[in-house]
C-alpha cells in the first residue's frame, strides 16, 4: 500500500510517502513551525510528491491527523487531505494526534502503559492512556494536569507527546517515576502513514477531534448588531 500522510496539527508541518509492502518511507518532509501551515503545506507536499516520483493517482491512501491540536492547523491539513482524495479519487482516514504520538511505543510492545498528552493551555492537557499494546485504560479527552496526573497510579507510564515534560515535571512524589518521557513538538510523520496504513476506512473518517470548543469565540451580540439596519 502507497500511503500519502500529512500533519498540520500541532507544531509542524509534514507529509510523507510511505510504501508498506517494501516497508520503506519513500519521501519525507517536515517542518517545525508554530503558525503559517496554510502557506506551507501545499508546496510541501508538492516536493514530497515529486521526491516520492509516485503520482497522486497512484496512491492507495491518504492519512491525515484530525487533532486535538491547533484548530486552526488541524483544518489545514484536513483540507488539503480531503482535497487531494477527491481529485485523486482515493480513500482518506483521519487518525488522532494522541494516537499518532503512541504509535511507535505501541510497536515496541511495551510493558508499560502510554500516556500522550498534548498542552491545552490554561493548565490543561488533552489526553490519553492505553496499555502497552495499545488497548485503551483512559480515553481521550481534555483536562486539568492535576486529573491527568492521576493516571500515575495506573503503574510505571512510558510519557509521550508535547506535554510529556510538563506532566513529568509535576509527576507525584510518592508514584512510580515515568518508565521515560518522549517530548516531541509534533508525532513522527511516518507513524501518521503506518496508523494510517492500518486503521479501517470506515471507523475512522478524516472529521476535526476537537475534545473542546475554540477558545475564541465571536461576541454573543454579534449576529444581532449586524442584522441591524444602518442609520440613515
């Protein structure tokens, strides 16, 4: 299977091309980046693409995160994956960011569970546990650190995500010290294509996973002072 996969979710922007029958990903790009992923994306993909020498029609997949994430980013990359899908007349699957960072401790087969843990802001992290072989003991969603911090009692937690720091930081004193602690601004692109590869089509649609509204919201009034009719 030739898989094209693209995140703009979080801190980067990245695509790449993966073949999972020679087990290599053919061509590969990303960039660090905080904003400017509508700018960046598309050229990005175009070099990966020719870097690749694989043409859109000749890809059996599109893989793109869904978040949580950068609202703003997350949509960027959905966009241009559902985009690509209907001119290239190819199936798209949406995969979680938490998911994504999780993936290569997953396919160590751990013995410790995985906490992914992105930073919400506002003393909060959006999060999530699974075991060692990936099956769930909390699911996704978005909390205070202090409740994220609870998942310390669950054992001995391998810590992956952006977050990763911030809770090992805070980590309790009288829990087991995290097994270790994977800080990455962005997951790795490449298990992006490998989840992708793998996961069902139909359980897993490319659809923003937001966990919580946007912090900024229009003022409520609004609607109602533009519907007003200008003095004369």
């Amino acid at each position: 299977m030739i898989v094209l996969a693209i995140d703009t979710a979080l801190d980067a922007c990245s695509a790449a091309v993966l073949d999972t029958t020679a087990g290599t990903t053919i061509a590969i790009e990303s960039q660090a980046m905080q904003r400017g992923h509508a700018e960046a994306l598309m050229p990005l993909i175009a070099r990966v693409m020719q870097d690749s020498g694989i043409a859109f029609t000749a890809l059996d997949r599109i893989a793109v995160t869904t978040g949580p994430g950068s609202f703003t980013g997350l949509r960027v990359g959905l966009s241009a994956a559902r985009g690509i899908a209907l001119a290239a007349e190819k199936p798209v699957v949406g995969l979680t960011t938490l998911a994504a960072y999780a993936a290569p401790v997953v396919a160590e087969n751990s013995e410790h569970p995985i906490l992914s843990a992105i930073d919400a802001r506002h003393d909060h992290v959006y999060f999530q546990v699974v075991g060692g072989g990936g099956d769930p003991l909390v699911k996704p969603k978005v909390a205070p650190i202090a409740e994220a911090l609870e998942a310390a009692k669950l054992g001995t937690l391998h810590l992956v995500g952006n977050a990763a720091k911030i809770l090992a930081e805070r980590w309790p004193a009288d829990a087991a010290p995290p097994f270790k602690v994977d800080t990455q601004p962005a997951p790795d692109i490449t298990w992006v294509a490998w989840v992708g590869a793998a996961i069902d089509p139909t359980t897993a649609p490319p659809r923003p996973f937001y966990l919580r509204a946007p912090d900024a919201k229009p003022p409520r009034n609004q609607f109602q002072l533009s519907a007003q009719p200008s003095a004369k």
